[in-house]
C-alpha cells in the first residue's frame, strides 16, 4: 500500500528535504543570469562555440491541475482511495524545461545520483518521489504488458469507456469523461472508468508523458486493469524508472551534438 506524503514527512525526511533544499540553491544560482553571462563571456573569450540545443516536452502540469481544482467530493475521495492524494495539494502551472533539461543532463541514470554541485551526495529515491508527488511508492512494480495480454487489455479498456475501438480512446475523450460532473452518486461502472481516466490522464500529462499525447503505453496497462489495486502499485518506482530513461535519451543527444571546441546550450 502506497503512503502518503504526510506519513513520510511525518517518519523523519528531513535530511532528504534538506539535501534537496540545497541542490535547488544551487541550482537556482548555476541558472541565474549572471552565471549565464560570465559563462558565455568565458566561452568567447576561449574561442568556444555554442550549440543550443532545445528540449520539447509533454509534461502539462496545467491541465491536470485544472481537473484536479473542478472534482467534487465525491470523484476527491476516489482519487484519495487510489493513493494520489498528494497531486491534489500539487499545484503546478507549468515547467521550467532549461531547468528540467539540466537535471537530467546531469542525472546518473545508473545510480540515480544527481550532480548539483554539491560536494555531497544527492540520490533520487522512490520515497524521494512520494514526498514530491505524494504518490504510492512501495507495492508490485509495474512492467509492461506483454503483446498477448496488449490485446486483451485493449478489449477492457473498450468496455470500460464504452468504445468500439482502441483508437477511439484519446486524451481528449479521457479529459471529458474526467470533467464531467455525475448527478447523483456514481455507479460502480463510473466509479471505474472514472478511476481509469484519471489514472491514464496523470501519468501521460505529469508522471511519465510520451512522445505522442494521445497514446496511451503498455508500460502501465496491467494496473489499469486492476484498478481496485491501483494503490498497490510502486508508482514512485514507475516514474524514476522514467526519469531515469530520459536521462539517459537526453545524455546520449547531447553527446552526439556536442563536439570538440562546442558547448552545449540547453533550452
């Protein structure tokens, strides 16, 4: 069972808040504008030049936040059921991408160590992730689905959005059922689907977005149709594995664009 953030603060994370505290400083000062300038003026002063080098993203903290903000208290408590409380007292807007960038440029997708420029240790942990995101973060881990239980989750899903086809069931069509407000207490098959919805639409627009926005992953079939258990699963787990995947995507672009004489300029 997944814990909440309250009881992991509660348990002693102090040192880990503190040591996040202190990379953020850092952070803050490495991307601060005078930094910035000092190094480009160095890189000219060297005969360096620079590549810049963009970052496209599909985290889209903003519509969830939105959904989050029109649930009433009867679709708050399912998605406190399910151990995702914590996005509810998440208020994101959007993201810093050259920050973001550059957390991943410097994360160790082996270790899960990240590189502040600190003279301590940072490591990035599934319990780490909970305070953040105050998501379930012990419990089954989540492994793709095979391509012969693929088609058969497929066939699920259809049922419960009531859909003739797979391709039918888009962000779009999961953002209404999500923004619809039920008229009386929900049924069973609302409860559901509503709980599926919401599911797929936190992981592709916050947890771990894809490529393609209207895709929904194999990656995380098998707990969407096991949503009773939902909050059984190592969500935490699910979305460093992610950040880890990212980083190392992200690690190998950049040494492929980066050559001798080059520096690269996140944006």
């Amino acid at each position: 069972m997944g814990k909440s953030s309250e009881g992991v603060n509660a348990s002693g994370s102090s040192r880990s808040g503190s040591a996040f505290a202190k990379a953020l400083k850092v952070v803050r000062q490495i991307n601060g504008g005078s930094t910035r300038f000092k190094r480009r003026k160095t890189l000219r002063m060297s005969g360096r030049k620079e590549i810049k080098f963009k970052i496209y993203s599909r985290c889209s903290p903003a519509g969830l936040s939105d959904i989050i903000d029109a649930l009433d208290d009867q679709r708050l408590e399912l998605v406190n059921e399910m151990g995702f409380k914590g996005l509810e007292k998440l208020k994101i807007e959007k993201t810093n991408r050259p920050l973001g960038a550059w957390l991943l440029s410097n994360f160790d997708p082996i270790s899960g160590c990240i590189n502040a420029g600190t003279t301590f240790e940072l490591k990035l942990t599934c319990q780490d992730i909970n305070l953040v995101l105050g998501i379930p973060w012990e419990g089954k881990d989540i492994v793709p689905a095979s391509q012969k239980e693929v088609a058969t989750m497929k066939q699920y899903l259809c049922h419960v959005f009531q859909k003739e086809l797979f391709d039918q069931i888009t962000i779009h069509a999961i953002q209404r059922i999500l923004y619809r407000r039920p008229s009386g207490q929900m049924s069973p098959d609302e409860v559901v689907q509503f709980k599926t919805a919401f599911i797929i639409y936190a992981v592709t627009k916050l947890l771990a977005p894809l490529s393609l926005c209207n895709y929904i992953s194999s990656r995380y079939m098998k707990p969407l149709v096991d949503i009773d258990n939902i909050k059984n699963y190592n969500w935490a787990k699910f979305v460093l594995d992610d950040l880890k995947i990212a980083a190392a995507n992200l690690q190998t672009k950049l040494k492929d664009q980066k050559g001798p004489g080059y520096c690269i300029i996140l944006l």
